[in-house]
C-alpha cells in the first residue's frame, strides 16, 4: 500500500506475515454460507442429538423428502454430516465432534447479553 493512503506510519505491520494469516482462513466463508441457512442449522442441531434417517427430518421439520435431501446433500458436502446405509434407509449423523462444538460457540455467542 502506498504511504499516502495510510496515515498512520509509526507501525509498519509485517505484510508477508499477515498475508500468510489470511491465507490460513481460506474457504472457510462456504462452510458458513452452509451453516448461514436456518433450516441446515437446525438440521444440524437435531442430529446433535442423535442419528436419524430422512424420513424423520423430514418429519421433524415439516418438510418434503426432496427439500430435506437438497439440504443434506450440501451438509455432506461441507462434511458436516455423513451418512451410513441399511438397506434402502439412509441414517445421517454428525460428521465429528467439531461441528457439534461449532453449534454449541454459536448458541453461547447468541445467548451472551450485550
């Protein structure tokens, strides 16, 4: 950045560092686009509680089996989710811990009292 366009000179910061750093958050804005839509979130907080099958989120939500599966299948994707097989039901679960502990800083950043 050119010195007229900064008026603060007493502390020049180490560029390369910080670019260094930017790069270490790269990609993660999708993961939170993902997580930025209500019905995902809630989606997957209901598995925070347990394995289910589509069907019962379906269920659960009030929602149409294909809405259901579009949602799923971008939850996958971020591998936010994963799912196992019987025969022809498929169970969806947490991918990991992680993403139970994502919820759970998201809900006490909500509930903080500002």
């Amino acid at each position: 950045m050119p010195p007229d366009l900064c008026s603060v000179h007493s502390l020049t910061p180490d560029v390369e560092q910080l670019q260094a750093k930017v790069l270490e958050v790269a990609g993660l804005s999708e993961l939170f686009k993902v997580l930025a839509d209500e019905t995902r979130t809630r989606i997957l907080y209901i598995l925070a509680q347990g394995e289910l099958c589509t069907c019962h989120l379906a269920e659960v939500l009030g929602m149409s089996l294909p809405a259901i599966s579009h949602h799923l299948r971008l939850l996958r994707l971020t591998r936010l989710v994963k799912n196992r097989r019987s025969g022809k039901m498929v169970y969806y679960s947490l991918d990991d811990d992680h993403v139970l502990h994502i919820i759970r800083e998201g809900q006490a950043h909500f509930a903080e009292e500002r």
